[in-house]
C-alpha cells in the first residue's frame, strides 16, 4: 500500500524546504494536510510530484514548490482574512486556514462549492468556507481581505480583486502571457498598488483569463 505519510515528507523535504520555502508554520501546514485526500481516486498517484495535476474542469493543483513559494510570498499571518480564488477541491484553501483566521474559497458551481465543502470538513478545517461566484468579480461580501491568492495563471489581475485588499493586504498569483509566466505579489498601500516579482513559474491559464488578441497591421 502507497505510503501518503512518507510521500508528503518527502516532498516537503525535497521540493519545498530546497525551494527556500523555511517558515515552521508553512512546512507544518504541508506536512499536515493530506494533499492527495483533495485530487480524484485517478490521480492520487499523482500528488506528491513534481508537477501541476488537472484535477477537475478548468482546475489545476499547482506544482508544491510553485505553491509553497506563493504562499511564503503572501506573508499569511495568523489573523488575515485570506481570499482563495479558483480553490477547486480545496486544498489550497485547507493549507492556507492552518496560517490564517479565515479562509473563503471561491469556486463557480454548486458542485465545486459541495465538494470542496465537504473535503474541508473531512480534512478537520473549521475555519474555512467556500462559496459560489465570478471569479473575476471575486467576494466583496467577504472582504476586505489580507490576501488573496489565486489558483492558476492569469494574463492580468482584474481591478476588482486589487479593490478587494485591505491596506497593506497582498495578492499574490502567476502573471502569464506566454510560454514562462512570473508568480508576482501586489501589495495595497492606501490608493496605490506596487507589484514585485518573485519567481518565474508557469500554469495553465484560468479559463476566461487568456490574453485578448492583438491585431498587427
């Protein structure tokens, strides 16, 4: 039988704790939730590897080191309210409750919101929820937010998520729009938003996030 346990301290040993991802709170939350509980029975094999796993519709689990670094780069502090965009099954949004006060998912369908309902509670995170909207549009409802993170590549972060930070709050996502894209965190500070970029990456493109096309004359 496939030792899970075993896998999952390897993987934070080899791909995480190598990718200058230190901080005892971020390792514990990957050493302590159980990635493969979040993928469907067909890739489970998958989890703990190197690479990006499809794992539902237009939904992708972001290779662990592209994701530990993006979480290192939020700065997750226990008392941030932490907005998780395109959550999928929820496992992004279950690492990132074991560092804030409060998550909320963010996912589009009835079902997407059920499943990942339900494998929250499974998982033993109280303090998380996930909700159904436009991921564009983001939850204003919820806000402001200390971060918000996104699941995926975008060629562009929507001047509504940027309205969704609190003051000093940061959003960190992969910028794409071509074949390397650039994990970048923006960071809120009264009326103004600065970016800075912390590492190259590349992710399939969130659907309805593609570049729009340009005309050469």
């Amino acid at each position: 039988m496939f030792d899970f346990a075993k896998a999952r301290d390897h993987m934070v040993e080899s791909q995480i704790r190598t990718s200058d991802v230190t901080e005892p709170a971020i390792l514990k939350a990957f050493r302590t939730t159980s990635r493969e509980r979040f993928m469907p029975k067909s890739q489970m094999a998958l989890a703990y590897g190197d690479a990006h796993v499809a794992i539902d519709q237009d939904r992708v689990m972001l290779r662990p080191r592209d994701f530990a670094k993006l979480v290192d780069a939020a700065d997750i502090r226990p008392s941030d309210i932490v907005l998780d965009i395109a959550c999928g099954r929820g496992y992004s949004t279950a690492i990132m409750a074991r560092l804030a006060d409060t998550v909320v998912g963010l996912e589009t369908s009835d079902e997407a919101v059920d499943k990942a309902t339900d494998l929250l509670v499974k998982e033993g995170i109280n303090n998380a929820a996930v909700v159904k909207g436009d991921l564009k549009v983001g939850a204003s409802e919820h806000g402001p937010f200390n971060v918000i993170f996104v699941n995926g590549a975008v060629s562009e972060v929507p001047k509504t998520w940027l309205s969704q930070l609190a003051n000093k709050g940061r959003l960190v996502c992969i910028i794409q729009n071509g074949p390397i894209g650039q994990a970048t965190v923006y960071t809120k500070s009264g009326n103004a938003v600065g970016e800075r970029v912390v590492f190259d990456s590349s992710a399939p493109i969130l659907a309805g996030f593609t570049p729009e096309p340009s005309f050469v004359f």
